[in-house]
C-alpha cells in the first residue's frame, strides 16, 4: 500500500472515530491548490498533522489551523462538490502530496465508515 493510500484510510477512519477535521484558511477563506485533476482544498484528520506541516514548511505558519465539526464538514463536501473541487485527504510530506477525491466519493466512504462505527451518518439540506 502506498503512503498516499494509507493516509486516505486513516482519514476517514480517523474523520469517523473522532468527528472533526482540520484545514489551513487565510482569514476565512480555505487554502486552494491547483492540481492536475483539477482544484483542491486540503484537509487533515488531526491538528497535530497542521501543526507538524507547519513546524517543516514556514509558509505554512502564517495560516490559522481550523477545525470542522463532522456536520460543518459534511456541509462543505456539498459546497466543493457543487463548485467542482476536489478533496485533499492527509497530504504528507515535504511536498505535501496525497490523495485529492471527489466530495461525493469521500462523503460516501465517511458515511460508511460512520455506520460502521454505528454513527449517524450528517443529514439535512446542506
């Protein structure tokens, strides 16, 4: 199993367990990056994994670590599906690289981690 791979499990099984995520904004917008697939906003299962991103890379210091309640997050996944981004699950790394999913991907394997866990699964008209 590559590295990427193994980051993107413990994500949504971390994201499940423990119902927040964590991001990087600039004031209150999220961090944007351009990829190959198309646009990314990052997202992180833990804040120690921002703080550790920050302490390697000191770009990174002068953003805010942000957490998201599962809900929060869930409502986000519909706006950057909407938009048309993809998802950054767990970059690592010098270059911070990993996965980038779509929303609806990663909302559905969430989902299934959450009913797994016996959780209720975010609902409602986000």
């Amino acid at each position: 199993m590559s590295i990427a791979a193994a980051q993107y499990d413990k994500f949504r099984e971390q994201v499940a367990t423990e119902e927040r995520v964590f991001t990087f904004t600039d004031g209150a917008d999220l961090l944007v990056y351009p990829a190959r697939d198309g646009n990314t906003v990052p997202f992180w299962s833990s804040q120690a994994r921002l703080v550790t991103i920050q302490k390697r890379l000191p770009k990174y210091r002068a953003y805010t670590v942000t957490e998201l309640s599962l809900t929060d997050f869930f409502r986000r996944l519909d706006r950057l599906e909407r938009d048309g981004f993809l998802v950054g699950v767990n970059w690592s790394g010098a270059d911070l690289v990993g996965y980038n999913v779509p929303a609806a991907d990663l909302r559905a394997a969430l989902a299934w981690w959450l009913n797994h866990l016996g959780k209720a699964v975010p609902t409602g008209s986000f």
